[in-house]
C-alpha cells in the first residue's frame, strides 16, 4: 500500500508541474490568442473588442500568481478555455470531437501490433533459427525503416486510389449518419482498416525484436532451465515461467505507447484526413490556437502519468519482486 502511495504522490506532482508549464509557456510566447482572432477577423471588429477577446481567453491585466490560481481553477473544473480556431467552441468540447477517433485508431493500431509483435517475439525465440526467426524479424524491421508517411502515402494510392478496395480517407462516409447501426459501424471499420494497417506494420518489428531479445535472455536462466528438468510441457515453460517474465521490458514500452495513444498518429491523420487528436493539434498551430494546444498538451501529459501509473500496477502483479520490494 505504502508503494502505491508513493508512487501516487509522484504522478500528482508531475501532474502539477505540467500544470504548471502548460500555463507559463504560452504566456512566454510572443502574440497572444486575442490577437490572432482578431487579425481573422480583417478589421470586422472594433478596437474595443480587444479587451473583450483578452478577457475571454484569460489574458487579464491581473498579477500572474492571481492568473496562475485562476487557470488552475478552470482547470479543476474541466474549463480549459475557447479555441481560436473553432471559435466560440470551448477547447473541451473541440478535443472531444476527435478524442474518440483518436482512441479508436491509434488505440487499437497500438493493441494490435503490441499483442501480435510480442507473440511472434515468443514464438521467434522459442523456435530459433526456424523459419519464422530467420525471415520475420528482418522482412518487418525492412518495412519499418520506411518512413511512415510514404508508405501510408503508397498503401492509399495501391489500395485506395487504383484498386478501389478502401476509402481515401475520413472516418466515416459523407453519406452515413452517425450512430450504432451495423451499417455505420461497417463502415467505420472500413475506413479505418488502412490507417490500423500502416501504423501496425511500421512498429510491428519493434515489439518483435524487443520480446524475442528479452526472451533468449530469459530462456538462459536456471529457473527456466529447472522447470524443463522438471519435465513440464513446453507450453507451460515457454507462458508461465519464460514469457511472462520476459514480458516486463515491453510492458513499459506498451504504457508509454499507450499513454501517447491521446495524441494521436500525426502522420495517419493528415495522410488519412483522420479527425482525431493529431489532425487537431495541427489546426491549433496553424491558427495559433494557445487554448487548444494547452488542451491537447494536457490530456496527452495526464494520458501519459495515468498509462505509467496502470504499468506499476501490472509490475506488481506479474513480478513477485516487486511485491516484495514494495
């Protein structure tokens, strides 16, 4: 118990201190929001409209300690501000229109390859110098050194453009309704399944790679060794004593992958015309939209603290010494 309180009180205070950055950075920035808005508008707003546009995106003439408790205490209550982009639309709402395509994509891309690349490490090492260790690793660390965007760019023109077999792009048809019919859900997955797929087969030799190393080490070890001595089946040794402790290097590597998860695949989406996280933090650039990007810096830190906080629990349950330690 004393180990999880520790390791609480860590991530609230890295909590505060991204708080904190996320407030001071944009004020050390030259221009503010207000300005940007109202140069949009080409001289259709008055003069006087300035302050009124400082005041609706917290840019007072009040001390910065005062601002810095005031934004904290929007924070608290979920109010992270207007976006100057999609103006008069509250960051909140704007990030969670693409939150959910983002959770959707690159969350399963992520499970996907995590959960097939960390098989086929097992079944590499395990089987060594057979065919799927002498051919696999090499062929998928070849497609992963591709740069992302040109093989995305290749798998929309083959598959997408010529043979017609997916969409271009967006998350869903322009003729479909959004809701849970079977039909709008078919199709969702359709316009997903390119996207997923390059993502999966980009990171897929990391996860490969990263379990089978790991895995040769741990079938080298006595208590390995003493269990196959024992005469239990190959199934048990390889999953209950090899794996699952070779498993804890790629848990770590799994929850920051996880964690970036709300950040969404930048390339993906601007190659795929994906609305998700990352499609929205490049429009929040473009505009210069401080509230929205402080909004979407917020929710990747915290996605980030609260995936490494999920891996220490996994650690205490699948290594015993940690347990002990703890």
């Amino acid at each position: 118990m004393r180990y999880i309180l520790r390791r609480l009180g860590f991530y609230l205070l890295a909590a505060w201190a991204a708080l904190t950055l996320n407030f001071f950075l944009p004020r050390l920035m030259p221009g503010d929001p207000a300005a940007a808005l109202f140069a949009r508008f080409r001289g259709r707003l008055g003069p006087e409209a300035m302050q009124a546009l400082r005041e609706t995106f917290g840019l007072t003439e009040a001390p910065l300690i005062s601002q810095y408790f005031t934004y904290l205490g929007h924070v608290l209550k979920g109010d992270f501000g207007i976006s100057v982009a999609y103006f008069p639309s509250p960051v909140l709402e704007v990030i969670g229109t693409g939150l959910v395509w983002t959770i959707f994509l690159a969350g399963t891309a992520v499970i996907v390859s995590f959960t097939i690349g960390t098989l086929l490490g097992v079944v590499s090492a395990w089987w060594r110098r057979g065919l799927i260790d002498t051919w696999l690793p090499s062929t998928l660390v070849f497609i992963g050194a591709f740069p992302y965007f040109w093989l995305a760019m290749v798998v929309l023109y083959v598959l997408g453009f010529t043979l017609g077999w997916f969409p271009l792009g967006h998350a869903y048809g322009d003729d479909m309704t959004p809701g849970f019919s079977a039909t709008f859900l078919a199709d969702v997955v359709r316009h997903a399944v390119l996207p997923i797929a390059t993502v999966v087969l980009v990171t897929l030799g990391g996860w490969l790679l990263s379990m089978r190393n790991t895995m040769i080490a741990v079938l080298g070890s006595d208590y390995v060794n003493l269990a196959r001595a024992k005469g239990l089946s190959p199934w048990r040794v390889v999953m209950r004593y090899a794996a699952r402790n070779a498993l804890l290097p790629s848990v770590t590597g799994f929850g920051m992958a996880l964690g970036f998860v709300l950040g969404g695949s930048l390339l993906t989406e601007i190659v795929f015309s994906y609305p998700g996280q990352g499609y929205l933090l490049v429009q929040a650039v473009r505009n210069q939209d401080y509230p929205l990007m402080q909004g979407i810096f917020l929710v990747i830190t915290l996605a980030v603290l609260g995936a490494n906080l999920l891996v220490d629990f996994v650690y205490l349950w699948l290594d015993p010494r940690t347990r002990g330690s703890a």
